[in-house]
C-alpha cells in the first residue's frame, strides 16, 4: 500500500512542479529548480511504480544519475548567464543578442 501512496504523492508533485513552472517566469533560477522539482518527482513516480510491479528499479537509478547532469548544466548556464547579462531575469535573455 505505501507504493500507492508515494506514486500519489509523485503524480501531485508533478503536477505542482508544472504549475510553478508555469507561474514562475521571471527568474532563471526559478524555472531551474521547477524542472528540478518534476525530475524528481518523476524519479519517485519511477520508483514506485517499479515497487508496483514487483521489478528491480534500475531504471530509476539511471533516471537519478541523468537528473543530476541536467542541474549541474543548467546551473553552469546559469552562472554563465548571470556573468555576460549581470541578472537572471527572463525577460532579459534573447536570441537576437547571441
């Protein structure tokens, strides 16, 4: 029964992450850890679901090793960014500039 729970609790912290990212587009930092929120939680729905089933789970091992590279790339974009633009703001960054 606690499979159940955490899958619940995964599908409700997806779509919470999809809702912050969608309402939060002002910062650069914040979109960053809106998708940070979402890998997560679909590590925890892989998870669960795989306890489900009753298989190993070495797919979601895979899931959080992926998720790790994906923040720290974009937090070197982001630090890149904050260092040629001076701010994380959204509205600032363009591909005309490039």
């Amino acid at each position: 029964m606690s499979s159940y729970y955490l899958f619940m609790i995964a599908m409700t912290g997806i779509s919470t992450g999809f809702i912050s990212l969608m309402l939060q587009f002002k910062h650069l930092l914040n979109l960053l850890l809106s998708l940070e929120a979402i890998t997560m939680n679909i590590f925890i729905l892989l998870y669960s679901s795989s306890n489900m089933i009753g298989s190993s789970g070495f797919s979601a091992l895979i899931l959080i090793t992926l998720s790790v590279c994906e923040a720290s790339l974009g937090m070197s974009i982001l630090v890149s960014m904050v260092q040629s633009h001076g701010n994380d703001y959204v509205s600032s960054f363009s591909s005309q500039k490039c």
